[in-house]
C-alpha cells in the first residue's frame, strides 16, 4: 500500500532513526531493529552533546529529564527534549529533538520524531509518531489484539501481513490525536490528519483527513 510507506508518512531529516528507516518500505519493519539500532549508534554519537547513562542510555546535556522519570535502555534522548515527572520508559525507545514526554507517560519500542508531544498519560508501544505528531490527554495505542493473532494492516488499498504479534500505531508527520482515544493494533494515519476525541481506530486514515469515526472519515478542505 502506497499510503503506508516511509516516504509517504515521514520526514526523515527530522529523526536521528533515519538511517534505519531509509532502509526499509514500510515503518513497522523498524519495530525489531530499533534496539539494535540504538546500540548501535549510541557509541558513535558526539560525547560533547550527549552522555552516557549506564551501558545503553544515551542522554543530550540539553534534554531536561525528571528526577522521577524512570529510564531503562536502550535508550536515546536526544537535545532539548522533555521527560516529564513520573515517566516512564521501558526501552527500545528513541526520544526526538525536542519532544516531550509527559507525566505518567509509558514509553516501550518505539521511535518518536522531532517534536512530537505525547505529554499526559498516554501508553505509546510498538509504534513510530513522525515528526510533530501530538496525543492529547489519555489516548493509547493498543499494540497486541485480544486473540493474540498476529497484526494485519488493513486499508482502502488491500491488506498487509505484517508478521508482528505487537503492532501500536505509525502517526504520520504532524498528526493530532484527541483526548481519550484509542489506537487498535495496525493503525496507521496519515499524515496531517486529525482523530477526534474518544475515537476507536483500526486501519489506515488517509493523509488530511479527519477522522470522526469507522464510518465518517473526511477530506480536510
């Protein structure tokens, strides 16, 4: 599907994960290599902007993290990010330039792009949020179905295998997700959509839309 690929969701000058990304079709293939990836590049990365925190946290000196943020690696902050009071992130996480992590926010497998905002109570998992894509209060993505069967994308353009039994949400470049919402497993937006509050999504939501429910999803004008 089209709609679904790296270079039609993301800017990847706006992410230090874009090496990894660069090299594969769709974002979920990300998902088992991000560990490795920041094991990778966190020895390499400059020890004038960034410091080591333990074996596989990597931290920029400009980042402003909670003394009550709990941090597990592998793990790279990097400049002028924001880890908020009460985080907490589980690993495999990339944290872009100037993103924030709110309070009692949970972190796990995930690549987050420059600036994006998952700033109150949100559970990202399993997921890539691109650059400036913003969670309201209490939205999740939802990453493992009840069946446990393994993830499928499904969309206007037919369906994709994925071969991941956890699977969140790929967020487009600057999407906006509303309070309360949750991201079944395979959600895919498109960048510079709006999901209404209180929203159940499941599939692919087209570029500029606004998605108000499985059965209203429109163009923006």
């Amino acid at each position: 599907m089209e709609s679904c690929k790296i270079r039609n969701l993301y800017t990847l000058e706006e992410t230090i994960a874009a090496e990894l990304l660069a090299s594969l079709t769709y974002p979920w293939e990300a998902l088992p290599e991000i560990g490795a990836f920041i094991k990778k590049l966190g020895p390499a990365l400059d020890p004038a902007i960034y410091e080591q925190k333990g074996e596989t946290i990597w931290i920029a000196k400009s980042a402003t993290v909670a003394p009550t943020a709990c941090l597990n690696g592998p793990l790279i902050i990097d400049e002028e990010a924001e880890i908020r009071h009460c985080a907490f992130i589980r690993g495999n996480a990339i944290v872009g330039r100037g993103a924030v992590v709110g309070n009692s926010t949970e972190l796990k497998n995930v690549i987050l792009f420059n600036k994006v905002q998952v700033p109150h109570y949100n559970y990202v998992g399993d997921s890539v949020l691109g650059y400036k894509s913003h969670m309201g209060a209490g939205p999740i993505t939802s990453n493992v179905k009840s069946d446990k069967t393994l993830v499928v994308v499904k969309g206007p353009e037919g369906s994709i295998e994925t071969g991941l039994k956890k699977f969140g949400a790929m967020l487009g470049d600057e999407v906006e997700v509303g309070c309360g919402s949750v991201l079944n497993p395979g959600s895919v937006i498109g960048p510079h959509s709006n999901i209404y509050p209180l929203s159940m999504v499941r599939g692919v939501v087209p570029a500029n839309s606004i998605y108000k429910n499985r059965n209203e999803i429109v163009k923006k004008r």
